[in-house]
C-alpha cells in the first residue's frame, strides 16, 4: 500500500474534481445572484457562466453580478468594482 501526498497544483483526481465543484459553486452562486437582482439572462448568458471553468473569472463576473444593471454587463472587461471600494482595506 502506498501513501500518497497531495500537493495544490500536482493535478490530481481529488483536487481536479475540487475545483470543479468550486467552480460549480461559484457559477450557481452568479446565476442566484442575478435571479434575485430581478435581471433577465439570456440563453447565451446563461451558456457562457455555465460553461466557464476559469476561478478567477468566475469570481469577476461574481464580484460585477451584485452591481451590474443587465446580465451582459457581468460578463464585459473591466474592473468588477470601481477603484475608490476595491482600494480600501
């Protein structure tokens, strides 16, 4: 029997099912967010977040979701939130 050592970024079974429940999470938790916003997503809106694996940019659009007027505008370039609130500690 071996012993085996898990190291973040080794890519293992375990950390690759992880972060795909992470970003499962993080997808429910945009798609929440913009129901309860009362803002209409369309299917290509809805099929571009669900379809996105990347953290980071799961986390923009999660960050640009709480503030932004249309669904489209969550998924634009730019700062998430403006540089005066993301400055502060």
């Amino acid at each position: 029997m071996s012993i085996g050592t898990h190291f973040p970024g080794s890519g293992t079974l375990v950390e690759e099912k992880y972060l795909e429940g992470k970003a499962e999470g993080k997808v429910e938790d945009i798609l929440r967010v913009l129901k309860v916003r009362g803002l209409t997503v369309s299917d290509s809106v809805h099929e571009r977040i669900t379809t996105c694996t990347d953290l980071d940019t799961l986390t923009a659009w999660f960050d640009r979701s709480l503030t932004a007027t249309t669904a489209e505008d969550v998924l634009k370039e730019g700062p998430a939130l403006p540089a005066d609130v993301s400055e502060q500690p």
